[in-house]
C-alpha cells in the first residue's frame, strides 16, 4: 500500500477506532478470564493473519519472516508484549485506567526516537503532545482507584513496548532496508499464544466468549495492527503514537454505552483536550506541507 501523508492519517484513525472495541467487548465475556483471553484474542489473530498476509503477499511473506532480519524478530517481540498485556490489564481493571495508562506512548516514543535514532520532533508535535499531556494527566488522575495500581502497572507495558517498536520501524526504514515489518505482527501473536496457553489451562471459555474474541482476533488486532505498520512507515514515531491517543476517547465511549462504564467530567474535559491537540496539530502540519 502506497500512502500519501493525508490518507496515512486517516487510515491510522480507523485503525484506532478498531483497536477502541476490545474493552466493551471484554466486558461482555461469560467465563474467559485473564490469560486465557489473552490467548484465544491472540490464537485467532495467527488465524486471521495466516489467511490474509498471503492474500495480499503471496506465499513469500511467510520467506520474510524466516530472513526478516533482527528488526523483524524485534518488532515482533514488542507486539506480543502489547497484545498480553493490553488484555491481561483489561481483567484486572477498568478500561478507562487501561486506555489513560496507554496514553504515555507518545512520551515514550518521543524520547526513544530522539535518543536512538535521534528524530527531529516539530515544534507543532511538542506543542501537541505537551497539551494531549495535560488532558491525559487530568484524566489519569480521576481514574486511578483503590485495588487498580497491579492492572495500571500491566498496562504500562503497552507503550513501552510500542514505542520500542515504532522506533524499530522508523530505523528499518530510514536505513534504507527492504524489511517488511507487516508479518511481525504475526510473529507477535504467535509468541503471545504461545506464551499464554500454559498460563490460561484449564480453559474455561463459553462458546460465546469465543466468538467474541474470534471477532477481537480479526477485527481489533490482525487488521488494524497490519494496517498500522503499513501507517508506520508513512507517519513520524511521535507523530502516530498521537494519533493513537484517539483509541482512549473511542474506546472510553464505547465503554460507556456498550457496557455502562460511565466516565466522569474530568475524563470528558481531559478527552476534549486530547483531540483538540489532534486537531491543532495535523491542521498546522497540513499547511506548512502545502
């Protein structure tokens, strides 16, 4: 997929409004629990993957996983550290602490990039992240509740490992390697597969508990994660972890209508100031670009 500037920046936001449904959808499982969640999301996500990398591939996807390289094997590491965490922290507690905690990615990126493979961030970026940062401090300081501080600390793993991997991604591809960073995803979810099974026996999953993480598998992991790499290699590191703050706010309302996790003001405000910062700066970037 070749991708202007304008259309990366679209897709990256479906791409969130997908990630956004794995809470309201978690909070409608019967019996799945904690890792086992993990692996059944992850097992059908290799599923899906299987069949749709070689779709658009051919056969030779499954030969750039085996000669991918270290940033391959790498970048795939880092997706099975955000897939096992994002859902075990969903068990543990409220969607709205998970999506806040997931908010510091920016941050993260941001100095990874610039310490490792030294990004020049735009004045307009810093500007945005400093106010998508006072909107997410707001918001975290509501929800942070007695008895959360172990799912908070799972949840930190997030994006601590996607800043990890969109650096990886920006390296790749500024040092002129052809690696095509989309099948790590794939190598992602079976290291979390694999990695959980033992962890989730004895499986305890409804037949309605598997479908609805067959659908998370498919729609709010393997497509909009082989679709965000795709964005990767088109959008700044700091710049698509800001764009993926808008998973809070999607995912937060989904909550709130899908399974009556209702937000307070604070995290309303805090939410208006996140995309306000969106808004501001891709306005900005699209003038001075044309």
């Amino acid at each position: 997929m070749k991708l202007t500037h304008t259309k990366a920046v679209f897709l990256m936001i479906a791409v969130t409004l997908m990630w956004s449904i794995a809470g309201v959808i978690t909070r409608h499982l019967e019996h799945a629990r904690s890792f086992e969640v993990t692996f059944w999301r992850s097992f059908f996500t290799v599923l899906s993957l299987l069949v749709i990398l070689p779709f658009f591939q051919g056969r030779a996807v499954f030969g750039k996983i085996r000669h991918g390289g270290a940033a391959l094997w790498l970048s795939g590491l880092c997706w099975s550290v955000m897939f096992t965490a994002f859902m075990v922290a969903l068990t543990m507690t409220s969607v709205a602490n998970v999506l806040v905690t997931m908010a510091l990615g920016p941050f993260l990126t941001a100095l990874i990039a610039r310490l490792f493979i030294g990004h020049r961030i735009p004045l307009r970026t810093w500007v945005a992240i400093a106010l998508a940062g006072a909107g997410i401090a707001w918001m975290y300081g509501e929800q942070i509740e007695g008895g959360s501080f172990a799912g908070t600390l799972v949840a930190l793993c997030v994006p601590l490992a996607g800043a990890i991997n969109w650096t990886v991604t920006q390296r790749a591809h500024a040092q002129g390697q052809d690696v095509d960073l989309v099948p790590a995803v794939l190598v992602g979810a079976v290291i979390s597969s694999l990695l959980t099974l033992p962890l989730a026996m004895p499986l305890r999953a409804s037949a309605h508990d598997i479908g609805l993480l067959a659908l998370l598998g498919l729609v709010q992991l393997a497509i909009p994660c082989a679709l965000a790499v795709v964005c990767a290699r088109v959008l700044k590191a700091p710049e698509i972890a800001l764009l993926a703050l808008l998973e809070i706010i999607f995912g937060i309302v989904l909550a709130w209508l899908g399974a009556d996790e209702i937000p307070s003001q604070t995290v309303l405000a805090g939410g208006a100031l996140v995309i306000g910062a969106l808004v501001i700066n891709e306005l900005v970037g699209w003038k001075q670009r044309t």
